[in-house]
C-alpha cells in the first residue's frame, strides 16, 4: 500500500487532476451561493451550514496531515500533492454537505 501511495502522491498527473477537481468543487459551492436558492435566508442557513461541517472537517484534515509530513517533504510534487489532496477533500466535504442539506431541509 506504501508503494502505491508513493507512486500516486508522485504523480504530476495525479496533481493536476486533483487541482481541477477543487476547482471544480470550489465551483459547485460558488455557483450555489450566487444561485436563486442560495440568495433567500434558506440558502444562506444551508450554507453557512455546510461551511460549519467543512470547517470542522479542515480541522480534522489538518491535524492529519503533519503525521505525514516527514515522508511528503522528500518530494516537492509529494507535498503539493498532499497539500492539494487536503483542499480537495475540505471543498468535497463542503459539496457534499450542502447536498445533504438540501434534500433534508
């Protein structure tokens, strides 16, 4: 399995790919806020909402990723991977959040 992650945080394709999926997830969210439902006090609770749940995830995320901090500073596309993969997954948690939120409320 190490090798594995060695081979896939190596990877300047898989950087790039995770690049444009937060920027993709970081669309999503910015196109809800500026949408019709995003602008009534419903989507402003949903969001504000989903930021809270984000926020804690970022938290988790951050308090994850220094214990792989020794090996991802070997190589510099290990650590942009694993910086990007941290943004990534923080914008994830944020869409999916909002999604839920949206079906329950």
């Amino acid at each position: 399995m190490i090798e594995w992650l060695n081979i896939l945080f190596d990877s300047r394709m898989f950087l790039r790919i995770n690049a444009v999926l937060g920027f993709l997830f970081l669309g999503f969210f910015v196109f809800f806020y500026f949408s019709r439902e995003g602008r009534d006090e419903r989507g402003r609770g949903l969001i504000a909402t989903a930021s809270l749940i984000s926020f804690a995830m970022l938290f988790v995320l951050l308090n994850i990723f220094p214990i792989f901090i020794r090996w991802s500073v070997d190589n510099i596309v290990r650590l942009s991977n694993g910086i990007q993969t941290v943004y990534t997954l923080f914008l994830l948690t944020a869409d999916i959040a909002l999604l839920i939120l949206r079906k329950i409320r």
